[in-house]
C-alpha cells in the first residue's frame, strides 16, 4: 500500500483493523454487513488516486476482534478515525454501514463532512405504510429461506443464496467475491441465531432510523434499481425526511453498485466529492462533543 499504513486501533475489549492510504480529503468507507474492508478494493483503486481513504472491520469481521461485551458502534467508528488522524470525513457507507455512517454523523456532525448512502439496510419500517409492511415480508420471506439452508447446508450455501438475493446483477467473480467474504466472516453470520450468542453493538438509542429529521449533516443517497423494494423504500423516506438529502438511482445496479454498476458508481462519487458542501443549519447546536483523545 503505497503512502498508506495499516493499523489495530484499540478499542474497550477489543481492537480494530483499519487501512489508510491515498492523499486529499478524508473518505471514509463503511462495510455491508457481512462482508469486511476488502469489499472496498475496487473502489480504493481509483479512489485514493483523489482522497485518503480509510476502511477498516467491524469487531466480528475481518481481522477485528470479536465482542466480547456491549460496546458502542459510533464509538467504534471515532476510534479508527482518530487513529488514523482522520478529524472529519465524507462518510460512504454501503447496505447496513449506511446506518452505522449516519449515526456516527448525528451523534458528531462537526466530524461527517457529507454521508453517502449507498443502498441503506436499516432493518424493518417503524410506523409502517401497507407498501412497507409488504416489503417488509418480502424481505423476511428470503432471510427466512436463508436461514433455512444455513441449518440444513451449511454457511457457503447460504451465502450463495444471500448473495443472489442481494446482488443479482453481479458478475461471476464479483459474486464469487462476496461469497468467499460471508464464509470469511462466518462468525459474524452465525453470532446471534446460530452460536447461541448476541449481537452486543449498540447505536444512538432510539436508532438512527426513527431520526434522519434530525440529521445536520448533507445525505446523498444512492440506490440500485435491481435491490429489494424495501431498500428503496428505505431510500425514499430518508430523502423525505433527512433535510436537504438527495437520490440517485442506478437503474443497472444492485444492492452493491461499485460492483454491479462500478463506472456509473465512480461518476457519482466522483461528482459528490468535488461539488461544494450545502449550508447546514445549527451545527454549532448539534450534538458535536468531539471523541478526538477520549481514549
């Protein structure tokens, strides 16, 4: 990794494998949540030829540690950040790491420059329309299915199934890549249901989800038009309701568009990092206690 390092930041019981490389403003890259930094490599590629670019694991993921007891995600997030030196950044988070990257900014705005939300998971609707509520089990019918062939073949078939769900318009090795990262990370498919365990991260409280009004910080929000009717209900209520946020639908792409859709993704991204920042209101009111040297 050229003018980049590679780092374990530590983290209460535990400790977080990061990658930082890349010169120019700060880009932060958030996993799905299955997979780890490595889903990332295409988009770091052309990426840091223009800005210095963090990715790192979640603890159950990767090279990170597992939890081993309750810890807070958006803490999780300041701690990579200050150990890469990073005091703000454009976060760019793809399926459930649109979640952690938004939390992360409602909690400390003056750290979030812009949130890129790319295909947001954010679980089921609170107060749902008749058009969620269906969506909604849309979705529960596949996870169920999902579920089942874990139980009855194991984590690879599972993985194939989940990927095709997710990621229809994959091509072959771009498929092969994100399975092989749901085997890698088979301790985090399996944590809650099938180890007998739990998921001890923890959000804002109430989550993100039922707060996008409450959101300062400029959303951008990217949408594959082959993802599940769910995801794009769940983009147009965070564009409804985050103020000022704004949507691009890839029509070709899926739930992961730097891999189904990677020219049509570049030219967004590209575009979002070099246009001005909107004014945002009342930042010097947010929530903006700074983590920096807290540790």
């Amino acid at each position: 990794m050229s003018n980049g390092i590679q780092n374990f930041a530590d983290v209460p019981d535990g400790y977080l494998y990061y990658r930082t490389r890349g010169q120019g403003q700060d880009v932060v890259l958030f996993n799905a949540g299955t997979a780890d930094l490595r889903m990332w490599d295409t988009t770091a590629a052309w990426l840091t030829q223009i800005a210095r670019v963090t990715t790192f694991d979640y603890r159950d993921t990767g090279l990170s540690s597992a939890g081993t007891a309750p810890y807070s995600e958006i803490d999780d997030v300041a701690a990579v950040m200050d150990d890469a030196g990073v005091s703000s950044a454009v976060l760019v988070g793809c399926s459930d790491g649109g979640r952690r990257a938004l939390a992360f900014a409602h909690q400390y705005p003056d750290r979030a420059r812009r949130v890129v939300v790319v295909d947001g998971s954010f679980g089921d609707f609170p107060d749902p329309s008749p058009e969620e509520t269906a969506a909604w089990q849309e979705m529960l019918t596949k996870f169920t299915e999902i579920d089942r062939v874990l139980v009855a073949e194991g984590v690879r078939a599972a993985a194939e199934v989940d990927t095709d769900a997710w990621g229809p318009a994959l091509a072959s090795g771009d498929r092969r890549l994100l399975i092989g990262l749901q085997v890698a990370n088979t301790h985090r498919i399996m944590l809650q249901d099938f180890l007998g365990g739990e998921y001890l991260g923890r959000e804002l409280e109430p989550p993100v989800k039922t707060r996008f009004r409450e959101i300062t910080t400029p959303v951008s929000v990217l949408l594959g038009g082959r993802d599940f009717t769910g995801t794009a209900l769940w983009a147009q209520r965070l564009v409804s309701q985050a103020p000022g946020a704004t949507l691009s639908v890839i029509p070709e792409a899926d739930h992961f568009p730097m891999l189904s859709a990677p020219q049509e993704f570049e030219r967004i991204l590209r575009e979002l990092l070099q246009s001005p920042l909107p004014p945002r209101p009342g930042l010097s009111e947010a929530r903006s206690e700074h983590p920096a040297g807290r540790r």
